[in-house]
C-alpha cells in the first residue's frame, strides 16, 4: 500500500479494507511508522519512539487501527511527563478509563504526541519538546495543546488521534491544522484527570465527522467514581449523523470575546458557513448570549491556576527535583505565581459566574438551535508568536494576549460543559485552514455532529492535502498479511 494511498482513508475506510482482506493491520501498522519516520523529524509530533503495537484486540470495531495518545493521558507503561522536564521518566500505572475503552475497540496504540506543559498553553512548545510544527506551514503552530496529535491526523499519519480540552485543546489545533475536532459535552467521555472544577474533555480528532461519531459512540458512557452523570442518546451517533438535521435556528457571532479584532479569514470562514447553511435550509442571524467575558476570563484564570502551587510542590517531592526556571516553562512559573495568590473566595465566586454564565448559555438556546462563531481570533500564529517559553509571553498582559487574541472563543464551552466542535470549513488565500466552531444546546451532541455532517456532505475537506505530509509522498510499504 502506498503512503499516500493509506493517508486518503479515513478509520472506518481503513476497516473496510481489513475487513475485505485488501490490508492487513500489521500493513496499516507499517504505513503509520513509516510515516512517522518520514515526517516527524520536520514536524516534531511524536513524544518519544513509535513501535507496532500486537497486543490490539480481534474483531473489534478498530482492530488493529493505527492510534497515537496524547502523552500524559493515561497508557500502562507510557509516559507521565505531560510536557514537562519536572516529570520526565515518570510512567502511568495503569491504563485510564479512556485509554482501556480505546483498547477495547481494538485500536493499535504505537505512540504518544507532544503536548504543552501540562497542557497550560495553547501552543505546542516546551522546553522538553521544543516546537511542533504546522504541516500547513512549519513557520507555524499547530496550536494546542492537543498540537502533536492535531499534526499527526492532519499529516496523515493516523487518521484518529485523541485528544483533550481544557480551555480549547480539542478545537484550537483542529482549527489551525484543517481538520474536524469535537469537544464532546461534560460527562459524554471519561474524566483523566479530576479536579475541582470539571473543565476537561476527553475525546479525538479526526478527519472526517464519521469517525469522530464512531468514537464517541465506543467510549461514552458512565464510569467508576464520575461526579455526575449524562444521558446517553437514544441511537448511536454514526446513525445520528445520517438523520436529517431539520431547518436549524442558527445564531452567528462575528465579535471576539473580549474586544480582539478576528482575522479577516476566520470571518471569511464564518460567513462561508452562513451561506452554506442557509443553502440547506437553516436560518441564519446574527445573536450572541449576554455575558460578562472579561470577568469570566478572569475566574477561568483562577480555575487554571488554583492547583498550580500544590501540583508543583508534590510533583517537585516526588522526583526530587526543584522547581525553577531548569525545569518548568515560563508560563507554568508564573501561572504558579497567580495561584498563590487566589483565595477560596476567588474560587466561590469563580463557581458562581460558572454557573450564571451556564444559565445564561441555556437561556440563549430557548431561542436558538446552534450557536456558531469562528474557532479561534486568528489562524495558526507564527511559532514565536505566543511561544509559553518566553517571558514577555508569560506576564499576565502576555498571558491575556494569547487568550484574548488567539483562543478567546473556546474558554466559555469548557465552563459551561456544551458541545463544540471546530469545523475546516475554509482555506485562507494565505493556505492555512480556518475553522468555524459549532455549539450545541446542553448535552445535544448529536445536533452539533448532524450539521458538522451536513456542512461535511455540502463541502467535502477530507481532500484537501498539507504540503508537509503523507499526501504527497508516492512511496510503497511491502505488504504484509
């Protein structure tokens, strides 16, 4: 099979060709690592070595699918260094709830992907990793921080990786590099890493909505010690996705939180998804929910940062190493820095705008269907250009520039729990991809799959080939069955 060959497929095209005795997983297997060995050296993706992964499980929905995890997340013997130099050497345990339910459907895991230091950044640069870069263009990021895994689905490495997001992680690095990524609602996926306000979400990335449907359908539900439970939905979301979605009521915001001017090709973006929707019989107007954004970025400040202190300290006492400029990333230095000084009553009246600013969100879809707005301020930034390494970008001024002039669309999803998605609905003039984020009312996952689907269908990305990838290498990998 030849690279690029392999490349063009999404998962569940790759299962068909196992199914049918075309490829064996061994072969797709070999593909994935050669590409790896191909491409990694320019991209910088992978956080350390690839290997063939035997140990999948048969006839299962993936068996045998090549799959990378975001390092960090949770893989028995894999990495716990989670970006940082603090950690390195540090190995999980044991499997997380997620990672054993990508196990059980079968996928081969050969690897991990670079990551920001425990994912603070929203740009995938450390100092343990240095700089992964765009295959779009490698004078720019990936974003972040889920940038390594983002890279490797949108150089045709895999075409599933996983992913998490905690103020944009999922949908940032799908907006910058072209491809589609779902932030499911709060509680659809497992929890890896619980705290006391519940803003991570666990999922992947993909190329195509039927694969992230797919996914989601085999690791949601209930698990062990979750805070809170979700109702599952009443079908299977690869079969939502062929639903017909219904004339939509869909309110679009051009205005960035916070004040920020958006780049003219992420507006270009949103208003090519208006007219698009409006072509599928939606309606379309301009709305956004009232909401005091510059107070919630600041509790949403306090909420990132609240744990830092006690983190660090019992990190430090376990690898019995200082913490310090040698090794931690300048912005985790000072994100610890601003939470020494946040008080349990910073963090009760971070709670209450959380909540108010949930209730006001709900109140906005009594009207509305979907809420649509670009993925992010600007497309993927210059490497350097909010680079969590140096210090200029690391005060509170360079830390309130990259939310509000980079990120500043995706925070609220993560406070309030709804399901987003970034959709590669556009390519600038300038051949960076540009996003439109999709919102969902509380819990209707499938709403938000139907129309990324519907907009799927209408304007087929999955073709779309970054120069520094496997789409453009013609070379074969010897069978192997």
């Amino acid at each position: 099979m030849r690279l690029d060959e392999y490349a063009s497929y999404d998962a569940l095209g790759l299962m068909q060709l196992v199914k049918g005795g075309e490829v064996s997983p061994n072969e797709l297997q070999q593909c994935a690592l050669q590409g790896i060995q191909r491409t990694n050296p320019v991209l910088n993706f992978m956080a350390g070595s690839a290997t063939i992964d035997t140990r999948w499980m048969p006839d299962k929905p993936f068996s045998g699918l090549p799959f990378l995890l975001k390092e960090g997340h949770g893989l028995a013997g894999g990495s716990l260094t989670m970006g940082s130099r603090i950690t390195a050497g540090l190995k999980a345990p044991q499997d997380s709830v997620l990672t054993a339910r990508f196990k059980a459907a079968g996928v081969s895991i050969l690897g991990e992907t670079t990551a920001s230091e425990f994912g603070i950044a929203p740009i995938t640069t450390s100092n343990l990793y240095g700089v992964t870069r765009n295959p779009w263009n490698l004078e720019h990021s990936p974003g972040g921080s889920s940038g390594g895994s983002s890279v490797a689905v949108a150089a045709g490495i895999v075409p599933v990786a996983q992913t998490a997001d905690g103020g944009g992680s999922i949908r940032i690095p799908a907006h910058c590099t072209g491809i589609y990524g779902l932030k499911p609602s709060r509680w659809r996926t497992p929890e890896i890493k619980p705290g006391l306000f519940p803003l991570g979400h666990f999922h992947v990335s993909s190329r195509t909505v039927r694969d992230s449907a797919a996914f989601l359908d085999l690791t949601m539900g209930a698990w062990p010690g979750a805070q809170c439970r979700i109702q599952n939905p009443e079908r299977p979301y690869l079969e939502e996705i062929t639903r017909p979605a219904g004339a939509l009521r869909i309110a679009i915001s051009r205005k960035a939180p916070g004040g920020a001017v958006v780049a003219p090709e992420c507006l270009q973006a949103l208003d090519r998804a208006a007219r698009l929707a409006e072509s599928l019989g939606h309606q379309v107007e301009e709305a956004e929910p009232k909401l005091d954004w510059m107070t919630l970025f600041r509790s949403f400040m306090s909420a990132w940062t609240h744990a830092l202190p006690l983190g660090s300290k019992q990190i430090s006492a376990m690898t019995r190493r200082e913490v310090g400029p040698e090794t931690l990333d300048a912005v985790t230095l000072y994100g610890i820095e601003i939470g020494r000084t946040v008080s349990v009553d910073d963090l009760v009246i971070a709670n209450a705008h959380f909540r108010a600013a949930h209730q006001q969100l709900d109140e906005f879809f009594l009207k509305y269907d979907v809420w649509m707005t670009p993925a992010a301020v600007c497309q993927a930034p210059p490497v350097a250009q909010f680079d969590p390494r140096v210090p200029e970008n690391t005060s509170l001024s360079g830390i309130s520039k990259t939310l509000l002039e980079f990120a500043a669309f995706s925070p609220l999803l993560n406070i309030t729990g709804h399901p987003a998605a970034s959709v590669p609905i556009h390519q600038g003039a300038n051949g960076l991809p540009a996003g439109v984020q999709i919102v969902g009312p509380t819990g209707d996952d499938a709403t938000v799959l139907r129309l990324s689907a519907q907009f799927e269908g209408a304007d087929p990305w999955i073709n779309r080939r970054a120069p520094h990838s496997l789409f453009v290498t013609h070379d074969d990998v010897p069978a192997s069955h």
